[in-house]
C-alpha cells in the first residue's frame, strides 16, 4: 500500500472537537464523517497470472452532514447531505461501474417529513432509509459509500407488543455528477414502484415474529410478490441461546416470464454471558433458488430485492441470496469492553450451476453458467477487530481470504482471492 494511501488511511484518526453555539432543544445536527483503505486481490477474475483493474489498493471516503428538526412532539424534518469518493484507484470513477464505488459528490441522501409520534401512528413523506428484520431483503447497505436511499412514503403504527408498516418507495440511484433520483423523478426510467407491508410482533416474551409481504414492479413487464416470516429468539430470554428462522417466496412476472422462487436461511448460537470474553458460537445455513433450466421461459432464480448483504454471505461480497446453499460457523468474542473480534468459515455451493454465480448486487455474474461444472464454489474465512476509540470514534479492521473451490476449477482461472481493510467512523 502507497505511503500516500495510508498517510490518507490515518488522517481522520486523531479525535477533534466541534465548536458551535448550543442548538435549540428542537434542532439536532449530525454529522459523519468515514474512511476505509482496501485492498484486494483477484476477488473479480480468481486470476492470479493478470494484474486486473480491480486488483489494487484505493481510499473510500465518506463526509454527512445534516439535522433533525422537531419544533412540535409530532412533527420532524430530517434532511442530510452526502459526500462520497474513491481515491487512488484504477476503476472508473462511475459507481457500480467494474465493481467501482466511485465518486458521488455532495448531494441529498435524506429529506423527509414525520407527522406523527414514534409510539403511536407515524407519516413519513420524502427520502429516507428502510430497513425491515435482519436486512435480508430490504437495508440500507451502510457499507457501499454512497449507501441506499428510497424516495418513499412509509405509515408506521406502533403499540406495545406490535408494530406495523406500510411504504411505497422507489430506490434512489447514485449518479456521478449529477443529482441522485429515484424513478420517481426521472421520467424515462423504468418507473420502478417498490411497496411494502412489515408485520413484528412480540406476543411471545422470547421472540420476535415478523411476517411481511412486499410487492415490485419495474417498467414494462416485472411484476412480482414476495411473502415470508421471520423467528428469531432473544438470548436474553432463553439463557444466552439464540435462534432465527426466515423464510420467503416469490411469485409473478419477471422480465416477461413466469417467475417462481424461494429462499430461506436457519441460525442456532449460543452466548456465554458469564465469560468476561462474551464468546458466541453459531451455525448458519442460508438457500436461495436458482434455475436449472434457463431455456423453459421460466425463472426461478430467487430475487434479493435490496438487501444490506455484507454481512450474510462473506465478507467478500462474493454472493448473494440467490443460487446459493451457504454453510458458516461463526464465533465471536469481547477480549476487552471497548474490542469484538469475529471469525467466520463460510461454505459455499451454487443450487444449479446452469444458472450463474451472483455477486452481493444481485446482477453482477462471476462467470458464464456451466451445467456440466462441480458445484462447490468454495470456502471463505473471514476475521474482523472492531474498536471504540470514545464515544465518538470506532475503529474495524479485517482480512478475508477465499479458497477457490471446484466450481472455479472447471470454469477458468481458479487462484485463491484476497481482501483486506482498515475503516474508521467519527460520528458527532
């Protein structure tokens, strides 16, 4: 790594004070500011014998800043503004073009309008974030530098053993210089429309039960449900043991044809409260369809929606929750109040490799399907080091190493993957 990149790596490390004259209680102001060196190796081409694009060293940069407003106890205007960019980099400057974050400078990530009160019925008019359960399907992916936003209008009714939501949103797409628009505000897009119904509830003192159903249409012939439920059990409540259960179907039209899916994902851990580490130990296993005859007109190919997937599948932002079978063993330890360390073992088969290997986006393919390839795609070993530094500042850093697995060997190039990084959050 450059000496520029990690002088750069370190600027933000050292804590700072803001100095302003006290707000009004009503009014709050915000304010982010993000960085994260990488570095990676063959995550693109498994293909150790080229020096790809994609296999450098580069800086992520991140500034917000914004506020609430809430002059009466039910009425609340949020607006925030976004500065993201990537540095020293060869990838393109254009996000999400070759796997690029790109620069997206300043511009308006949120501005909404709340009426209503928290604990009760609430209105939410405008652009702003969404997140329902574990982010499996719909979050706002804190870890891509721009992040996801949805122009949206959200109803929320909360009681207390129950909550509902009701939202129909459109994702905002980040746009190099240009202002970022869902396609709400641009006519000749695909008039995508994203609506949504989120049930939790906590009848049962021990878990959550969640139950939703969300509905997608994009311009001019992708029409489609998703229904599913989620269990998950509080550690809390069941002597340091915890558990999730999710799962989801999809039905309707996809690109024209008909369209059929389902996913699910099973979790078991256990916490040893009483150790001074905290130590956790889990076993995963998550599903997502995929199509094993892509000629038949019919898809089955499971669709991840807009999920926050960084951390499900790997670290590595290999795959995503579509034709996928994804074993993990996970542990988890707190050597210190202000330190968590993770280590995870991740297993990964495609369901059928007549169909691709999706990247975390969803889209991105790693290689052309090959029916007659092994399934076993490979392995990935994931650690990370999280501290806090004080109340304002957290350090994380992590190494992730993917062993290429039979799949790759049948396919090309098979060398084994590398990634690392260094990120530190000041947040005021």
């Amino acid at each position: 790594m450059s000496p520029r990149l990690l002088a750069a790596t370190f600027a933000l490390t050292f804590p700072f004070n803001l100095r302003s004259q006290t707000p009004p209680s009503s009014l709050k102001w915000n304010l982010q500011l993000r960085t994260r060196a990488e570095i990676r190796e063959n995550l693109f081409d498994f293909d150790a014998s080229r020096q790809a694009e994609t296999d450098d060293a580069w800086l992520l940069t991140r500034a917000r800043i914004g506020f609430d407003w809430q002059p009466t106890p039910s009425l609340q205007l949020s607006i925030q503004g976004q500065d993201a960019r990537e540095s020293f980099s060869q990838r393109p400057d254009i996000p999400l073009r070759s796997g690029a974050e790109g620069d997206d400078a300043f511009d308006l990530r949120l501005a909404s309008l709340a009426i209503g009160t928290t604990d009760h019925l609430r209105l939410t008019v405008g652009r702003q974030a969404l997140g329902f359960g574990d982010e499996r399907l719909v979050g706002p992916l804190e870890w891509l530098n721009f992040s996801r936003t949805f122009d949206a209008v959200t109803l929320r009714h909360t009681s207390r053993l129950w909550s509902i939501d009701a939202f129909t949103a459109s994702v905002v797409h980040p746009e190099r210089s240009r202002f970022n628009r869902s396609d709400w505000l641009d006519p000749d897009s695909r008039n995508q429309s994203f609506s949504g119904l989120y049930f939790s509830s906590r009848f049962l003192p021990f878990q959550a039960t969640d139950l939703y159903a969300f509905h997608l249409h994009e311009a001019p012939d992708t029409d489609f449900a998703t229904t599913g439920f989620r269990l998950k059990g509080d550690p809390l409540q069941l002597n340091g043991w915890d558990y999730t259960i999710e799962a989801t179907a999809q039905f309707g039209n996809l690109n024209g044809h008909n369209f059929a899916a389902a996913a699910h994902h099973l979790e078991g851990g256990y916490q040893w409260t009483q150790s001074p580490w905290k130590p956790r130990l889990a076993l995963e296993y998550s599903f997502g369809s995929g199509d094993r005859n892509p000629s038949d007109r019919r898809i089955t190919t499971f669709q991840n929606l807009f999920p926050t997937n960084h951390p499900p599948y790997g670290l590595m932002d290999l795959f995503s929750w579509q034709n996928q079978h994804n074993a993990v063993i996970r542990l988890a330890a707190h050597p210190h109040p202000k330190i968590k360390t993770t280590l995870d073992l991740h297993a990964f088969w495609l369901a059928s490799t007549a169909d691709a290997w999706y990247r975390a986006n969803g889209t991105s393919k790693v290689r052309t399907p090959d029916p007659d390839a092994r399934r076993f795609a490979g392995s990935e070993l994931d650690f990370t080091a999280s501290l806090k530094l004080n109340p304002h500042a957290d350090l994380l850093a992590g190494y992730s190493h993917f062993f290429a697995g039979s799949y790759l060997a049948d396919t090309g190039a098979h060398d084994d993957a590398n990634f690392g990084y260094l990120m530190i959050t000041l947040n005021y």
